[in-house]
C-alpha cells in the first residue's frame, strides 16, 4: 500500500447507507445528545463510533458539549441531497481523507467524452474501500473491468 491503509480501514467500515442513516436519525431526533442518538442508532445499524467519526472528519456533523447536530447547510435537505453533500465533502472539501481519495480519483482519465479507468489488481485493492462509497453514491460505476465517473459529476473533478 501507499499510506493509506489506516484511511482505507476507516472507509472500508463505513457505509453510505450507515452515514445517511445517521444523518437521518440526526435530523429527525428531538434530542441532540450524543448518547440518546447513539443508543437510537444502535437500535438499528451498527458501527455508531466508526460513522460518526467519519460525518465528523468530513463536516457532515458538528459536534459541541455532547451535543450531535447535522452541518446546518443540510438541515433542511432531502435524502438525495444529503448524497449530493456527502459527495461534495469528500472531494471538494479537504479533510483526513483527501489524499486518499485524489490518489484515487487521478487515474480517471478523460476519453470518449467519459471519465474511465482501468485498475490493475493492486489498484482495485489499494483503493477497494472509496471505490466502494463512490459506486454506493453513483459517482462511479463499473462496466466489465473497467470504472467510470458518472457525467453528472464530471464537473466536481
């Protein structure tokens, strides 16, 4: 690996669906104390430490006096919008995992009007775990061996 196994570990916990989850559950909870929304989370998903840390590295979630709340931009913000930030925070916004995800994102190359890339096996598995976040968030997908930016987000790079 090239540095990022400790990121790649972090990633490869944390689900898309578990993040929106908690979001969710922040927005929709009358209490904000990190407790009481960990014990609700715990309910249902698993893994709270792992993807509260994770909302909070990348601005997702601030937290104060044990006290959770959702970045106030996302109060009001649909399911698909909160996809949409959580896209945004990982590549426009600089955080832990920036470096990951760029080392990641440069070998899309543009051709045929599409961003592609083709990894080789140690490519697939260095960068298995935002691969996996990016395909959960449509921004990539996979045809045959080969990956693919989704043109709506073609901008972003």
């Amino acid at each position: 690996m090239t540095g990022y196994s400790n990121k790649m570990e972090i990633i490869d916990r944390v689900k898309v669906s578990a993040v929106l989850n908690l979001l969710t559950l922040l927005k929709r909870s009358k209490s904000s104390d990190e407790k009481m929304i960990k014990e609700l989370y715990n309910r249902h998903y698993s893994d709270f430490d792992s993807v509260l840390h994770f909302a909070l590295t990348i601005g997702l979630v601030k937290k104060s006096s044990g006290k959770l709340l959702v970045a106030e931009e996302l109060r009001d913000s649909t399911l698909q919008d909160l996809k949409e930030a959580l896209i945004k925070k990982l590549i426009q916004n600089p955080n832990k995992y920036s470096n990951y995800i760029q080392s990641y994102l440069k070998n899309f190359t543009w051709e045929n009007g599409l961003y592609q890339y083709l990894p080789t096996t140690k490519q697939r598995i260095e960068h298995s775990g935002i691969r996996n976040v990016f395909i959960d968030l449509w921004l990539v997908s996979l045809d045959g061996d080969q990956y693919f930016i989704s043109n709506r987000y073609a901008a972003l790079l």
